[in-house]
C-alpha cells in the first residue's frame, strides 16, 4: 500500500504558512472540498531546505493524486498525477466517452517557481509558493499548488480550453479488493476523509474511487448493496454512492466512480468486498 503522505498536522500547517495562503475557489468540479472538511490523515510532502542567505521550500512530494470531474463533452474525465523522489512527474488523462476513450500521457520534471522578498532589516528570501509541471522538451504543461486537502492544478491555457482550469487532485492510496464477479477487474483507491458528527461519535466518511473494467461481453450494473467494506476487525460497512456514478458500464470498457464508507476513525479498514 502507497503511504509516504507521514508529516504530522503541525508540520503540514507549517508548510502551508511558508507557501503563503492558498487561494480558495468554489470551481464546478465534485472533487472539491467543502470548508467543514477536518484535514486529511494522509498528509501531503514534505521536505525543507535552509540556506546561510534564503530558505526555500522544495517540492519534494511523492505519491498519487487523483481527480474524477464532470465533463461537458464526454462522460467522464479522470486526472491522475503521481510525482516521483526524483522530483519527476507522470501525468495521466482519460476522458470516457460512450463508445470509445481518449488518454493523454505526460512526463517530465517539477520546477519550483521562486517567490523573492527583502527587507532592510532582514537577508532576503526566497520561498517556494508553486511549482511547474514541465515536459520533457521544456514546455510547461500546469502548476501544482499545496492546499489543505490535496495539489490544485492549474493547466495551461492551451491545455484547458475543453476542461476545467483548476482541479484539485487528492492524495490516494490503494486498497485491497475481494472482487466475487467474473471478467471484470476493479482496482480501489482511498481517498482523503471528511468529519461527520453523528451523537457523540465523530463518524468519518471515507471516499474510495474504484476503477472498474468490464471484460465480459455483457452490460455490467452495480449497485450500492453490492459493495461491502470490511474492517480488521470483520465487522462491515456498507457503502454510500451517487446515482451518477451508478450508471451501468458497457462491455469491454472501463469505469470509474466514487464510493464512500462511513465509520469511526479508529477503524482501520481492510478490504473491499464486490459481491
């Protein structure tokens, strides 16, 4: 399982005030947080450097990030961006449409932008506030930004005249799934948590994406009873999905979708069981 996201709340926090202020926006995209979310338990990056004369924060961040948007044009639009040690990038785009897929693959190597401020008083600094996503012919393809719940993306304007300008892509990790169906091979993520108070037992709603490829020749529909979370301590949990991500999947293509799983933060869930 991918779990380099290990800074404590405090270190996270003290990251973010050295970025500087991240920018909220309400963007028409699902995969935003609202303001009452707690902080994530899987914490971005991660690594600062000082120097004699400036102090910069390097974009050390490992690990993978994920975004499922609405799309106007097609059925469904999926961002995955994983970010390597050695401060490369692979960058993944599908966009579903109803007979057929379109994937777009980028890579390349992160580069800080330098954000410089002095004082008479003070040796100037120079702080990390962003960092471009550049291939490998030197283009800069987007921005990525540290934020409370996960990296914002900001594409290009060449990039993004059919798809949403900012994008906030969570952190994820994967998760074992106990798959019961035949001819369809379905892969679970977890996603960052949100607080939910119910009687005096804070309830966390935890979102899974599944990426679900239908093999068989048949039209596959799944519903919500279907899928079943289960703890270490065997105790199970039933999940909670949007009727838009319950639209049935057609043979031989692949979709995703996002399901959550409410219980208490102390449980540590184990798998995902497809009925």
């Amino acid at each position: 399982m991918l779990n380099r996201y290990h800074l404590t709340l405090t270190t996270l926090t003290l990251l973010l005030s050295a970025c500087g202020q991240t920018e909220k926006h309400q963007e028409n995209q699902a995969a935003f947080a609202p303001e009452n979310q707690i902080l994530p338990k899987a914490q971005v990056l991660a690594k600062t450097e000082t120097a004699t004369s400036s102090t910069e924060t390097i974009g050390q961040w490992t690990g993978d990030f994920k975004a499922l948007l609405p799309c106007e044009r097609c059925e469904q639009h999926v961002i995955h961006l994983r970010l390597n040690e050695d401060q490369s990038f692979e960058l993944n785009e599908v966009q579903r449409f109803k007979q057929r897929s379109r994937e777009n693959n980028v890579t390349g190597h992160i580069q800080a932008v330098i954000a410089k401020t002095s004082s008479n008083q003070e040796a100037s600094t120079s702080t990390a506030d962003q960092w471009l996503l550049q291939t490998q012919n030197g283009h800069t393809y987007a921005t990525i930004q540290l934020t409370t719940y996960g990296l914002e993306l900001h594409l290009q304007q060449q990039q993004s005249q059919h798809a949403a300008k900012k994008v906030l892509l969570h952190p994820v990790e994967n998760m074992q799934v106990s798959n019961a169906l035949k001819h369809v091979n379905i892969q679970a993520e977890q996603v960052q948590s949100v607080a939910i108070k119910e009687l005096n037992d804070p309830v966390i709603a935890h979102d899974y994406f599944l990426a679900i490829h239908n093999q068989s020749d048949q039209t596959l529909k799944l519903n919500a009873s279907d899928l079943i979370l289960v703890d270490q301590q065997y105790h199970e949990y039933a999940a909670v999905i949007e009727p838009e991500f319950l639209s049935p999947i057609p043979a031989q293509q692949k979709q995703w979708i996002k399901v959550s799983f409410h219980y208490p933060a102390s449980v540590q869930a184990d798998v995902i069981k497809i009925k």
